[in-house]
C-alpha cells in the first residue's frame, strides 16, 4: 500500500489510511463490521461507538438499499402494468358490447334458425379472446422486439441493457389470459341473453 499508493498531501506520507475488508458472507457482513470498528479503536484509542471517528464505506448496505429501490420500481411498474391490462381488458369488453348490440338481428336469426344460448355465449366468447389473445400477443412481441434493438445499441456505464424476464412474461400472459375471460363472459352473455323475437325487430324497426 506503501508503495503503489501512497498518500498525497497534505495526507502523511507513507501511512496506510484505508482498510479493504470482505466478510466471509453476507450473515456475518454485521459482525465483521463490529469487530472491525473494535479493532480499530483499541488499536487507535477512540470509543468504538464513534462512528465518525473511523468512516466505513458499505457496500452490502449500500446493495440493499440499491435492491430496496430497484424492488420498489418493479413493484409500481408492475402495479401500472395490471391497471393497464385491466383498462384494456375494460376496453375489449365495451367493443364487444358494442358489436353484440350491432349483431343483435343476427343473433336471433341464428336462434331462430335452432342456435342454442350455449354456442350464442361461446361464439362471442371465443371471439372475445381472441381479440384480446392476437392484441396482447403482438403487444408482447414488440416489448420483447424492443428491448432487444436496444440491447444491440452501446451501453453507457454501469448500464447493461433492458433485461428481460420469462417469469415476468408468463405472468404477463397469465394475466391477458384472466382478462380475456373476464372480459369476455358479459358480452358472451349479454349476446347469448337476445330474445330471438325482439331481436328481429330490433333490426326491422331501425
């Protein structure tokens, strides 16, 4: 240390002034800094307790508290992403309202013509998820498509790129999947609810 780092002025010259010390694991990183700071002040007659007396320079504390902040992003970016697919999820089930009130002369010529409730509900239901399946599907390409043309740019410092996630992706799918069905069961019920009757002169009187 002497040699190939020595203090500059107006520190004194050919003195040692820093300590690099590595616990043997994160569970003891604490007691290690104990005993350290003990050390330090028999050897330097000053109370242990004196934080200021000897500065230490953590970086476990300083990795949790980066991991508390990083763990708290993930928390609201995840929390933004649900409200988002939920919106959307609200959006998918008014068109579907929508298209189940202009269909509504085609509903009952299918149920007059023998169309049972049953395959009225899964029609609309299945065409509600695959609307929600084929968007949600295109939005996940893009989002992993992106972030891989921006992994193939230069990363600045410190920066290793917009890393990605199979769980966070199969969570993303599980939860399009969950918002698909929920999104589909009152318009597929809504269609399958038409009364043949009314629905011819729904159509007739417009």
């Amino acid at each position: 240390m002497r040699r190939d780092f020595p203090n500059k002025p107006p520190a004194v010259e050919h003195t040692v002034d820093r300590l690099l010390v590595a616990p043997w694991s994160v569970a003891t990183h604490k007691d290690c800094v104990r005993q350290l700071r003990r050390t330090l002040a028999r050897l330097h007659s000053f109370d242990p307790r004196d934080e200021e007396a000897a500065s230490i320079w953590d970086t476990v504390k300083n990795a949790e508290a980066n991991r508390m902040i990083i763990v708290g992003m993930e928390i609201f970016m995840g929390a933004v992403g649900i409200a988002t697919l939920f919106l959307g999820g609200l959006s998918v089930m008014n068109v579907m309202l929508v298209s189940v009130r202009e269909r509504t002369r085609e509903i009952g010529v299918r149920m007059a013509l023998g169309a049972t409730r049953k395959s009225i509900l899964r029609q609309f239901f299945m065409e509600t998820i695959f609307v929600v399946s084929l968007s949600g599907g295109v939005g996940l390409v893009l989002s992993y498509g992106f972030c891989a043309l921006v992994n193939l740019l230069p990363m600045p410092p410190f920066f290793t790129g917009m890393l990605t996630n199979w769980r966070i992706g199969a969570m993303s799918v599980f939860l399009l999947a969950l918002i698909a069905m929920l999104s589909a069961l009152y318009p597929a019920n809504r269609a399958a609810s038409v009364d043949p009757i009314e629905a011819l002169r729904f159509e007739a009187g417009g």
